[in-house]
C-alpha cells in the first residue's frame, strides 16, 4: 500500500478493538471519534495527508526498494550525508506542521526501526533469526505505514531496587512463558505516549539489566498490535477540557495521550520477537544498533521546530504589546536566536561529520546529537516557557474566552483589551497561545515530558562525560604544562 492517507489512518484506528481506559471507562472500538483522542488522531491524519500533498509529497516520501510504492522517508537507510539531509528534512516537515509539540510522530520509531533493520551483525550474536525477523517487521511497517510508538520503564514503586525486586518481581513487565511458538508476557511498563492511536507498540529494552537469572524474564524486545488481547491501556486524564482552538490552541490539537500498559498475559509470537534473553545485548540495543544515533537525529529535528516556534510566538508577544525595542526583552529574543542556530549547527554537524558503520549505514556523529541531546532538556526547554511568561506577564492572568467576544460584553473588550497592534479579539487569540504554551496544564506536561525525554538528565549527564573522548584534550594540558619554555 506504501505511504497512507489521513482517512486510511483513521479508519484503520477505527476498525481496531483495543482495551483502553480513560476518565473511569473503559473504550474498546472507535477510538479515533472517541472525545478523548478524536483531536490528536486527527492531528496524526494531517500528518499522514502531507505524504501524499503535492507540496510535501517528495520530501516525505521515496520509492520502496520492495514494491516500487511511495513509502515514509523515516523508513529510508541512510547510505550518505545526503540520505541524512534528505530524512532531516522530511522530519522537519513534520515538526513544523506541528510546532515540535508531538514527541511521537511516527517518524520516531520509524527511525528506529530503519537502524534495527540494517543491524544483522548485532542480532546475529543472539541468533541469526532475530535479524531475520526484525528486518522482516520493519518491511511490513515500513510497506503498511502503521504508527507505532513504545512503552518504556517498569512502574515507579520503589526506585531503590532493580525491575526484577519491584513487588517481589511481580510487576515489572516479563516473560512468563516460553513456548514453541512464542512468549506470554505479563506485568506493567510506562510510559507509552500516543498508544491509544497508535497501530502497533514496540516494546523494547529500557533500564539498565544485570547480567543475572533474576534478570533474564527482563531481557526482551518484540512488537505487538495495541489491540492484542490482554493488552490494556490506562490513561492520564486529558488535557485539552474540551474546549476551542480559540482558547485551547495547543491542547486541542497536541494532546498526545500517556497510558500505563499492562500485559495481562499476553502472548507474542515467534516472528514478533526479536531479541529474547542476552541482557548484554539488551543493554546495547541503542548504541551498538545505529538506532539511538537515528532516533536522536529525528529528535533534534523536532525540538529545533519547537524552539523555532517560541521564538515566534515570543517575538509576536513583543510586537503586539510594545516591548520590542526594551533591551531585557532583545537580551532574550537573542537567547532564543542562539539556541535555534546552535541546534541547526549540531544537526548540520552530526551529519557532515557522520560516517558509516560496519553494516554500510551512514550514521550522524554521536558526540554532536549527544551535547544536544543533554543540553536542550535542561538548558533550552525550561527556558522557553519562562521567557514567554516573562513578556506576557499579567497579560495572561484575565483572558476572556471565544463566546465572550460573542456576548453583549464585545464593545468593552475591543475597547479596553486591544494592543499596540491588534485588536482585542486577535490579541486574546495570541495570548491563549501563549498560556497554553507557558502555563496551561498541557504546558506543564511538555516542561515535564521534554526534561525526561531520554532519561533522567544527571544520568545522561554522567553517560555524556564517561562516553567522551577526553583524553586527548588531558594530552594536550599536558603537552603544555612540559613543554620547554
């Protein structure tokens, strides 16, 4: 079929039986018309309509190696910096039609799956069929375009001990069953982000493992479709509370939905699993596969599209309200300036600087994805709400809704809540805007989501540093410190 349309997304979710719980029940069919998802499907249907788009057509697509179809670019192997470019700039189509506010775009795992695919030499220390099977799955991702997300870490009980010792060993999810045809899982994971709309969840090694009998049930990866029986879903609240686009501008269109995922002894079959056993090659699966380099690139592209977008909407904020030419308020326009060219530069560097890895597959430079990787969550993301909080100021603390300008009230408020440059009504517009993206509820899941995007960031910090190759630069200190003067 290759590349879909927004409608064949949606009537596929349509035609799916999961079990998903959200706001006291329970929601087994149509989960594409359901309130709670009805928005985000169709914000993922638009990305799906920009494949087959006249303007975005040759960006997001190429031809399938298999059956001559346009397919997703995320599904293309880089074999050069071109390739690269060529899937940077189709994840950016992407992150800019949704301003970078979509953590799961199927470009994501997509990217995965395409490194993963390649890895032959990798599953081939396990067993040879794993590569086999992978390569196989994502063909029939790749040729389906089925959205796939995944699900991550063991349930937070008691972070003291390892997965295995949390309830006794009884909650983290873990293989309970090896049979000749499959495996039969049972327990809990978070955090799948988006699994209620998606096709399919990958279900792929997280956390650290020991190299131990208590920690083989733990060692695992396979995909599965989410309405495989036994499988269930329970979801966060919503964030968007119903309202317009008017007054909710990004939670009404971006609320990607969280859900806990309980295995209620599901069973996986054999041409699903792809690594099972072996937690040395568990605890390698991104670094060693090429999948965390593709991954990380599709990230970056995406948080650039972010901050790109808060430099707008700051700059916006400035104009309306007549703050531009203050210099606090030029001090943090060039903030944001330098964060978005920094994050074009690591990009660009990570692909100039990319090379091939032992299966051909040109991968960016990981140092560079790596500092922005680490440096965005902590330094950039907190930031970005802040400086728009800053500009806004009270401006976002009395906002009148969309059916107020429709009220007998309407004189008043274009009188009294006009700006510099707008008039009441698109002022109020811009400024919902802003408090959706700075201090909303959906705002604060972003700050929360961004910062622990990849883990927690004193972890990634301390990775960043014992991965880096300092020793060379200790040379050069030395050099120094003994050379004749």
């Amino acid at each position: 079929m290759g590349a879909r349309t927004g409608e064949q997304y949606l009537e596929r979710l349509n035609s799916t039986t999961p079990t998903v719980y959200v706001n006291g029940e329970k929601v087994t069919s149509r989960i594409a018309d359901h309130p709670a998802f009805r928005a985000s499907a169709r914000t993922y249907a638009e990305l799906f309509d920009l494949q087959s788009g006249e303007e975005h057509r040759e960006a997001l697509t190429f031809v399938s190696p298999t059956s001559g179809d346009p397919v997703g670019i995320s599904f293309l192997v880089p074999r050069s910096e071109d390739d690269l470019r060529r899937r940077r700039e189709g994840a950016a189509v992407w992150a800019r039609h949704a301003n970078g506010f979509l953590g799961r775009s199927g470009d994501y795992m997509n990217s995965a799956l395409t490194a993963l695919s390649t890895a032959a030499q990798f599953f081939g220390r396990a067993d040879p069929v794993f590569a086999e099977r992978i390569a196989a799955y994502y063909e029939h991702v790749r040729e389906a375009d089925l959205l796939a997300t995944h699900t991550l870490v063991p349930p937070q009980v008691n972070r003291a001990v390892p997965a295995s010792a949390q309830g006794g060993g009884q909650l983290a999810a873990r293989v309970v069953e090896e049979r000749p045809d499959g495996i039969v899982v049972r327990g809990a994971r978070m955090l799948a982000t988006l699994a209620p709309i998606a096709d399919e969840m990958l279900v792929l090694p997280s956390t650290l493992l020991r190299n131990s009998p208590e920690d083989a049930p733990y060692s695992y990866a396979f995909a599965i479709p989410t309405d495989t029986p036994g499988l269930k879903l329970y979801c966060r609240s919503p964030l968007h509370r119903g309202g317009s686009a008017f007054d909710e501008p990004l939670a009404s269109r971006y609320d990607e939905m969280d859900a806990v995922v309980v295995f209620d002894d599901v069973f996986v079959p054999n041409d699903r699993v792809f690594l099972l056993g072996h937690p040395d090659l568990c605890n390698a699966f991104y670094t060693e596969t090429g999948a965390g380099q593709l991954m990380t690139h599709q990230v970056v592209t995406r948080t650039l599209a972010k901050t790109e977008f808060y430099l707008g909407l700051a700059a916006s904020i400035a104009d309306a309200i007549g703050i531009g030419g203050f210099q606090h308020i030029q001090q943090d326009l060039a903030e944001l300036i330098s964060y978005v060219e920094i994050e074009k530069a690591l990009l660009r560097a990570a692909e100039s600087d990319g090379s091939r890895n032992a299966e051909g597959v040109f991968l960016p430079k990981w140092e560079a994805l790596n500092a922005a990787r680490n440096w965005y969550p902590t330094q950039v993301s907190p930031r970005l709400g802040e400086i728009v909080r800053t500009f806004s100021a009270s401006g976002l603390m009395a906002l009148p809704s969309e059916a107020d300008f429709e009220g007998d009230g309407r004189e008043d408020l274009d009188t009294y809540l006009q700006s510099a440059t707008l008039p009441a009504k698109e002022r109020a517009r811009l400024f919902k805007l802003a408090l959706d993206a700075s201090v909303s509820g959906f705002a604060g899941r972003e700050a929360l989501y961004e910062y622990f995007f990849f883990g927690d960031p004193v972890r990634m910090a301390g990775a960043l540093v014992s991965s880096y190759p300092l020793d060379p630069l200790k040379d050069r200190v030395r050099e120094l410190l003994h050379r004749d003067g």
